[in-house]
C-alpha cells in the first residue's frame, strides 16, 4: 500500500482495495487493473506518464496491466472539461493514433504482465437493443450531475445524446476486461464512479478507483494538453524535452520532479529545502531536465542534449547541425509568413502570424514582429520561430553554384 499510494490523489474505496490485494495474495491470482487511454492525438505526453508510471508500480507488484485502447470512444470523444461538443473522430483515425500509443507507451510499463486491448473489440459488436438496455441502467439526472454537463446545460450549451454514452462506453471497457482496478486522473473520476455503477448491474464487483493529480503543462497553469500546446511528449527529442523542461515555472519544479520523476519523499525534500533555502532554481531545473531526458532517451542523451541547451540559450550560439531547406525559387522580396509555413516551421499561415506577431521569430538574428515582413533569398539566412526550432535558408542560386 505504501507503493501504491505513493504519488496518488486518492483512492476509492481504500479499504477495498485493501481487502482485494489481501484476497489476491492469498490466492496467488493477480488483479486486473485497467487504464484506458483514447487516441485523440497520436503522442503521449508526461501528463498520461504519471499514469502509465502507476500502472508500473502494479505490474512491478505482479498484477495484471490492461492498457486499453479507446478507438471506438475516441470517435465519440470524451466530454470531460469540454465546454462544447468535441468534434468526431473516425475509426480510422483514432487506430492510426492508438498505434503510437502502443510503441511510446513500452517505454513506460513492462513487456510481463500487460495486455493492450482496443475497446472496439466489444464495444462495436453491441447492438442496438445491448445499448438500450447499458442507457436504462444509468439517469439523465445522475449525468447532469457531471460537473462538464450541468455548466453546459445552465448556460444554454449544446450537449449530445451521444456524450451521455461516453461514460458508459467506457463503464463497459471495465465489464468486458472485469477490471478489480482503474486507474485514472482526477478529471475522471465521473467516468470510473459511472463504472463501478455498470460494472454492479452486470454482475461484477465494483472496481476500486486509483485516482491520480494532474500535470499541469509547461505555462503552470492549465492541464498538460497538445491542444494547448503545453505537453512535454515523451516522444519528443532529448533537445526538445531538455528545452521545454527548462521553460516551466520555478513554482512548479517540486511538482514535475514528484509526477513527472516519481521522486522519493527524501529527494523531494532535497529539492524543497534547497529551493527553499534561496538555491538557484535554474540549478535543480537543469537537474530535473537531464534526468527526464536519461529516462526516455539515456544517459549520453541527456549530456547531449544540455549542451545543446547552453549553446543555445547560455552561449547564444546558432546550432550547427540545424535542417537545411531550398524554396523552389531565389526571390528578392519572399513572404516570411509562406517561408515558415513552406519550411515547416509552423503548421499554418495563421500559425505563422502569430507567432511573428508575438516576437518569437528572428532573420539573422534579427527578431521580426511584422506579420507582413517579406524578406531576400538572394543569399542563406537563419531562420528561428519560437525557442527552440531552426532552419537553414539556402536559395536555389547558392546551391547550383
């Protein structure tokens, strides 16, 4: 129990969970503890990490972990913190994203003691009359109940039927794998309570919740989210990882070494005490940097990559092994807003403008803060958008002689 609680917000009902692993002790018969996961974007982030490091702990405890993969809830998207309907997914597209999820979720658990299911698998063989009969087995008073749902309904906001059917879609993910554990965030815990409720109607004992806190994302404030563009993926390169570590908040330090790390009590209370004590925060940072950095990409990788930071940001140096890109033609007068989308160093035009509007792009060195700017590609240029990405100009003209 001291494993399991560790790093955790709560869990519901503890003194089941306490007769459970008594029972599974004495039987010599592993709990099956469930933690679904759908693929509305195709990378992991730190913020599921927390998570999947617990789903660790179990199997290191020698239970049974099931990852399930929600590419049939993904297509009706989970309402949770949404203030409007989310958009669909097709099957298609959340498969293609659960398959990295498999890959980048390996680096976390164990290869023993897993299985990793798609919750397709039985949720699309209901029927029209099985999913009749999963509705009548839950209120539309008990929904609104949701937190999510009763501001959209007091404020007038759209709610589909089918959102009402996520939770339980996802209640019948804990039937069909007869989950004794789930694991989930604090933003879950509506759907896992919904579980425990279904998983009874079916016959089931209820599953005990293991609710952890949430990461908060780079800017300290809002969840850890791609949408918000504040994740750390854990696929991310040991450059981007080591930089995007070095960019969070000095208040949120202690918070990333205790979920993003799982510290021991004794290191936290190094950290906090040396902060605590007037140390440089920028030290302890750097510290928690290369150590994220060793833990998904090794140890050389993480000295690597905090070079590359000081030459960077410390030394003020431009990269030498930075991507080099040739637009179709030379041009005298080029559109910088067309050069970062065509480079790939932004996703969009609107991305773009945003960007330069916000001063995060620099010619040169020079920083441009007019959207409008068209700059000569008669001659190579550097060019830099946001922190960390750089590309190499070399006008067609350059390269052919």
């Amino acid at each position: 129990m001291d494993v399991i609680r560790a790093g955790v917000n709560e869990i519901v009902p503890e003194d089941e969970l306490v007769r459970k692993l008594e029972h599974s002790a004495k039987k010599n018969v592993p709990l099956n503890v469930k933690l679904g996961a759908d693929p509305s974007r195709p990378d992991l982030h730190l913020g599921h990490a927390v998570v999947l490091r617990k789903l660790r702990h179990f199997q290191d405890l020698g239970h049974q972990a099931i990852l399930i993969i929600g590419d049939f809830t993904g297509m009706i998207g989970d309402p949770t913190g949404r203030s409007k309907t989310r958009p669909s997914l097709t099957l298609e597209e959340t498969r293609r994203n659960g398959q990295t999820y498999f890959e980048q979720a390996t680096t976390i658990l164990s290869g023993t003691r897993m299985k990793m299911m798609y919750n397709s698998e039985w949720l699309a063989r209901m029927s029209f009359v099985d999913v009749v009969y999963l509705a009548s087995k839950y209120t539309v008073a008990r929904m609104l109940e949701r937190d999510d749902f009763e501001k959209r309904y007091s404020a007038g906001e759209a709610i589909g039927v089918h959102e009402f059917l996520y939770p339980l879609a996802q209640a019948m993910d804990s039937v069909a794998v007869k989950a004794d554990i789930e694991l989930g965030g604090t933003d879950q815990k509506f759907n896992l309570l919904v579980a425990r409720e279904i998983q009874r109607e079916y016959g089931q004992d209820p599953q005990t919740l293991v609710i952890m806190p949430i990461l908060e994302g780079t800017g300290g404030r809002e969840k850890m989210s791609k949408s918000l563009d504040n994740y750390i993926a854990i696929s991310d390169s040991p450059e981007e990882m080591y930089g995007k570590t070095m960019s969070i908040p000095d208040t949120h330090i202690e918070r990333y070494f205790e979920l993003g790390l799982f510290a021991s009590k004794e290191e936290l209370m190094r950290v906090h005490e040396f902060l605590a004590r007037g140390g440089n925060p920028r030290d302890v940072k750097r510290e928690l940097a290369r150590r994220l950095v060793t833990l998904y990409s090794g140890s050389e990788k993480s000295i690597l990559a905090e070079k590359a930071f000081d030459e960077l940001f410390v030394n003020k140096h431009i990269p030498t092994d930075i991507p080099e890109w040739s637009p179709a033609q030379s041009a005298e007068d080029y559109a910088l807003t067309a050069l970062l989308t065509e480079s790939k160093l932004t996703a969009s035009g609107g991305e773009a403008r945003r960007l330069i509007e916000q001063g995060g792009v620099s010619v040169d060195g020079e920083k441009i803060t007019d959207a409008h700017k068209r700059i000569s590609l008669l001659q190579p240029v550097v060019v830099k958008a946001g922190k960390r990405k750089f590309v190499r100009i070399i006008p067609p003209s350059v390269i052919t002689h």
